[in-house]
C-alpha cells in the first residue's frame, strides 16, 4: 500500500496535536503526517514531543495566511489528504480582538483551498484521484439552544453569535462554497466541545483544574447553568478520520456524544475528581474547595446551550465515541496533574496578562 500524505494545519494546538498521536498510533508508518503551524500562544510543540523523531513526521512553522508558501507546500509534496485544524479558537479572545479571528480562519481558509484546488485539479477541471479536503469547524455556528431542548442537526441554519463563530461560519461557507462551485472533494465537520490532554488552559476545564490546583478563584459566567456538549478529545479524532475515509464526499458530519452539562457540574465534577485522585500527603489538596466558585459577570453574548445530534454520523460512517464523561474526565485531570512542568510551561509569560486583562475587574 501506498504511504498516503497528510497535510494537518494547527497541528501544534489542543486537537491537531491529539490528532497527530491518534493517527500515528492507528496508522504508523503507512501514513506521513506534515504539520504546518504558525505556533500562535495555542501552539506548542512540546505537545507533539513523542512523534518529533518519527520517520515519517515533519514539521513546518508557517502561516496559512501566507498564500504563496501553502501553494509551495503542496508543489513540493504530493499532499492526499488535509486536515484543517489551525484556526483561533477562543471566544472571549474573539469578543475583545475580532480582527485576527477573520485574518486567519477566513482568509488562512481561503488560502489553503485555493492551495489544495492548485495541486489536485485536472486541466479540465475534475480533480485527481483519492485526494480529500476536510475542514474542522464546530457546533457554534448553528448559534445557540434553549435550555428546555433540541438539539443541533447538520440541517439547522447557521446563526452564530461571536466574532469566533461568525469566522468558522464563514469559513465553512467557503468550503462550501469549492463543493458546490469546483466539486472540490471536500468535507466540514462541526463538534461540539472537546475535553482532554494539551488543552491550553483559557478554556474551561483546564483552566479550573489549573486554578483548583493552586488555590486560585474558579471563575463562573453568569449563572454558571449554560450547557456545553462535552468530547472526549480522541473520539473526535477517530471521527474525523471516519468522516474522512468512510463518509460521502461533499457532505457535512456533527460529531457529538451526548454528554451535556452545566458549566457549573463540571466544576462540581473537577472539584471531587480533584479529591479523589490526589493522594493525602499532597499539599495542593488543602486547596480543592466549593469555596473557590467565584460568579463573574457574564460573557457578552454568552450562548445558552450547545447540544449535537450526531444521528448521520453513526448513521452513515458507524462512529460512536469510546470515551465516556466520567471516564474521560478522571484520565483528563490524572494528566494535568502528572504534567504540572507543562503546565508551568504554558502559564508562564504571556499567559499572566492575558488572565489579568481578562479576569481582572470581572
Ligand atoms: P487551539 O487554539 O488549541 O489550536 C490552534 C492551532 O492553530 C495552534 O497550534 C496555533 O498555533 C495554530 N494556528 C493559529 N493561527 C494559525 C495560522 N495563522 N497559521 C497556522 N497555524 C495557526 O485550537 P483547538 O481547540 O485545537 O481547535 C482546533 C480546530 O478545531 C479549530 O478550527 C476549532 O475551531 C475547531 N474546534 C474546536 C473545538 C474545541 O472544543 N476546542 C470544538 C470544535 C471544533
Ligand atoms: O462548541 C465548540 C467550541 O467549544 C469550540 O468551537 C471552541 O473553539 C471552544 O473554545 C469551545 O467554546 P466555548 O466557548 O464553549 O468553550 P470555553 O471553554 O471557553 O467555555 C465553556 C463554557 O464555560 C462557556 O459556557 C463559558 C464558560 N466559562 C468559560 C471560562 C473560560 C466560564 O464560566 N468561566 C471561564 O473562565
């Protein structure tokens, strides 16, 4: 069989990162993996430090803004497959600095579609053969739920709220956009959250075990009651390498596995896998308290609830997650509390201003 190549954008952040140990550990080296990563604050190699010496993985630092260099990438490597992760990805950045938000998941869209199409169309505008696009977006753009049910189907209009999902909305129209117009093989997928190893601690689940851990306050929007759809991050991973290999070219997949939850159960959740897994005579133990909940005022224009109905997903590909909520919660803390140097890592510079301008006088 041939080694097929993989061009992964954003391979250096949370999910790209979780990605590129997932389909080495299914594949080996009957896949090569290229990474090209601006390595914005979210990208960091050390989450990529086991596959660094593999045969068969390359890392390039670029950024998909950057137009001619993806057209140089694709002209020196017979790309099969792209996996387009690299995007920014956190809302409450997005609120208070929208700009680079279009920059890079618009216009670095933009880019690597015009690239791949490049590479892979034929004189007379058919493509070559067993070459595939998929654009990694998110359930955010379908807008927001109400409490009292429904849920998200890959038919419901796009209604996104923040300058964050307004960016993959319009991202994944232009995807849509090269399907309909060139019959670019391509396909979107929209998850709902993910939770797991090598998040960068903006987001909520790791930045309330990092907080916990040090006795710092846990901040709650609002009434803390918002519903998120939560993932484990390897079953996202195996769903969109599925979606890639078995699902219909053209089309759009949800993935999600039913776990919604409360903002606030989650920390709940935290808080007693915290006790449970430390062992006594760990002095951060003394920390881990319900009095650390601290209610902030609310994110502006905060969604309500996310909920995914992943019924063509299992349907047509046969993917179901492997990890449930409570399982995947407890390995997800056990890492963070193994890896504390990582952490340090990543809180340490940058991480302290943005935290002050963010939580300061909430
Ligand atoms: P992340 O912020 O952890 O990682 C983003 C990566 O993209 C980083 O490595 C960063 O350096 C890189 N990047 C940013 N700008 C770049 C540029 N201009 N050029 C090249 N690289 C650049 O994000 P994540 O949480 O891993 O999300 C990955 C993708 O999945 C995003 O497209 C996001 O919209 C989507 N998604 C995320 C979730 C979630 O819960 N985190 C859920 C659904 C979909
Ligand atoms: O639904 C998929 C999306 O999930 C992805 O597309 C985004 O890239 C990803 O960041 C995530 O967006 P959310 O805004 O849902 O995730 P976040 O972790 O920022 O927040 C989850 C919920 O927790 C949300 O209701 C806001 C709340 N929250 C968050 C933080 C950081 C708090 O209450 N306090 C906090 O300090």
């Amino acid at each position: 069989m041939a080694v097929r190549t993989y061009l992964v954008t954003g391979g250096a952040g949370f999910i790209g990162s979780n990605y590129i140990h997932y389909m080495f550990e299914k594949y080996g080296d009957d896949i090569r993996i290229i990474n090209v990563d601006k390595l914005t604050y979210a990208g960091n190699l050390e989450n990529l430090k086991d596959v660094e010496d593999h045969p068969n993985y390359t890392f390039i630092r670029a950024d998909v803004c950057d137009g001619e260099k993806m057209m140089e990438i694709f002209n020196e490597n017979d790309i099969d497959r792209v996996v387009h992760f690299a995007a920014e990805s956190h809302v409450d950045r997005s609120i208070k600095n929208p700009d680079v938000f279009v920059r890079t998941n618009v216009l670095g869209t933009l880019n690597l579609l015009n690239a791949a199409k490049a590479a892979w169309e034929n004189e007379d505008g058919t493509f070559k053969e067993d070459k595939k696009f998929l654009h990694v977006s998110t359930d955010e753009v379908y807008g927001s739920l109400d409490d009292d049910g429904g849920y998200f189907y890959e038919t419901t209009p796009y209604d996104p709220h923040s300058p964050y999902s307004a960016s993959k909305a319009s991202s994944d129209f232009l995807v849509k956009s090269y399907m309909d117009t060139y019959h670019f093989p391509a396909n979107i997928t929209n998850c709902s959250n993910n939770y797991g190893p090598y998040q960068f601690p903006e987001k909520l689940i790791p930045l309330m075990i990092n907080n916990a851990l040090q006795g710092k306050k846990l901040p709650v929007y609002g009434d803390g009651k918002n519903v998120r759809d939560w993932l484990y991050v390897a079953d996202h991973a195996k769903g969109i390498d599925m979606v890639q290999e078995k699902g219909r070219l053209f089309e759009t997949y949800n993935i999600g596995g039913h776990n919604e939850k409360q903002n606030i159960e989650i920390i709940y959740t935290i808080l007693d896998c915290l006790r449970e897994i430390l062992p006594d005579d760990d002095p951060r133990k003394a920390n881990i308290s319900e009095d650390l909940i601290t209610y902030v005022t609310d994110r502006k224009g905060h969604d309500r609830r996310y909920a995914i109905a992943p019924d063509k997903i299992k349907k047509e590909v046969g993917w179901e997650p492997d990890t449930m909520f409570k399982e995947g919660i407890r390995k997800t803390i056990k890492w963070y509390f193994e890896h504390e140097d990582w952490m340090k890592n990543v809180t340490s510079g940058d991480y302290q201003n943005y935290y002050e301008s963010m939580y300061a006088n909430r």
